[in-house]
C-alpha cells in the first residue's frame, strides 16, 4: 500500500490548500509570514513534501481567510466527485 503521503485523496487535500492560498490572494512567502514559518514549510506541504496535523490546516484556513469546516466540506465534495 501507497504512503498516505503520497496518495490522490492527500494530493486533492494539498490541492485544496494552494487554491485557498491562491483566492486569498497570497503568495507562499506572505502566508508564511502570517504563519511564523519559513517559505519552505509553505511549499514543502503544497507539493506533498511535508505532512501537516490538524492544528496546523486550521491556522492556514484561518489565515486564508475561510476555516477548517468550510475546507473538509470542499474536500469531502472532491473526494466523493473522485470515487
């Protein structure tokens, strides 16, 4: 079995997070700031380098301007659109 790291239902998840980051108009460095983190750590889980825990997807929602519920509505739409 595939790494969870790796696999499509996590890359729609990284997927989700970019678009996000995108609509609230921010680049990778901007939201790293507002993060207290390096850029690297922006791009590392955008391109599925990097795994992130619950805490860290509610503070990148909140600082993309939506929150935590609104982004596992949109990914358990995209996910069950997948199967």
């Amino acid at each position: 079995m595939a790494s969870s790291l790796w696999d499509s239902d996590n890359r729609v998840l990284q997927d989700l997070l970019k678009e996000m980051r995108l609509v609230a108009g921010l680049t990778q460095v901007e939201l790293s700031n507002l993060l207290n983190r390096p850029q690297s750590y922006v791009s590392k889980y955008e391109s599925g380098e990097r795994r992130l825990d619950l805490t860290e997807v509610r503070n990148i929602t909140i600082f993309c301007g939506s929150n935590l519920k609104e982004l596992v509505d949109l990914l358990e739409i995209k996910l069950d659109k997948k199967a």
